[in-house]
C-alpha cells in the first residue's frame, strides 16, 4: 500500500501521532536487523524502504535517521559479500589452474 501514495497518506494522516508515538520504525528496525543476520539483504532493503516511506510521511526524525543508518548497513553487507564471492571465485580457479 505504501508504493500507491495517495492511499498511503490517506490513511497514514489517522495514525500519524500514534505511529510517532508507539515507535514505529524503531520496531520494525528489528526487522531489518533479523533479516540481515540471515543474509537476506533484498528483504532487508524492502523493509527498511517501507521504514523510510512512514519515517518522511509522519516526519519521524528518528525513524529517517534509522532508516539512513540502516541503508549503509545494508549496502555494505551487499558490497562486503559481493568482494567475498568475487574472491571465491578468484581463489577457486587458481586452484583449479
């Protein structure tokens, strides 16, 4: 729903003081934080997008730092494990060779 913004702010507008309030996106931060422990770094990316969209919708100054500090996480992972295979692949075909 968040990707249709009309909608989105639609009925985002009714819960913005509690979603400030109850924390939201510090919630799902856990989320993101499970997700990455377990390698899944797209799923990753896709709920710390949806963090993003609520965090600027309801100006949640804490949520768009998190969701900032999160996006880096999750870029390195990708870059880190993108190095690791790469060399992986390096190492095995000097072997082979």
């Amino acid at each position: 729903i968040y990707k249709d913004k009309a909608k989105f702010l639609q009925l985002l507008s009714v819960y913005k003081k509690q979603i400030i309030k109850d924390e939201y996106c510090r919630t799902l931060v856990g989320n993101v934080e499970k997700l990455l422990a377990a390698e899944k770094y797209k799923d990753a990316a896709e709920v710390n997008d949806f963090i993003k969209a609520v965090a600027y919708a309801v100006n949640d100054t804490a949520g768009k730092s998190l969701f900032w500090l999160y996006e880096a996480e999750i870029k390195w992972q990708i870059g880190k494990n993108m190095n690791l295979q790469q060399f992986q692949k390096k190492y095995i075909a000097t072997i082979i060779y």
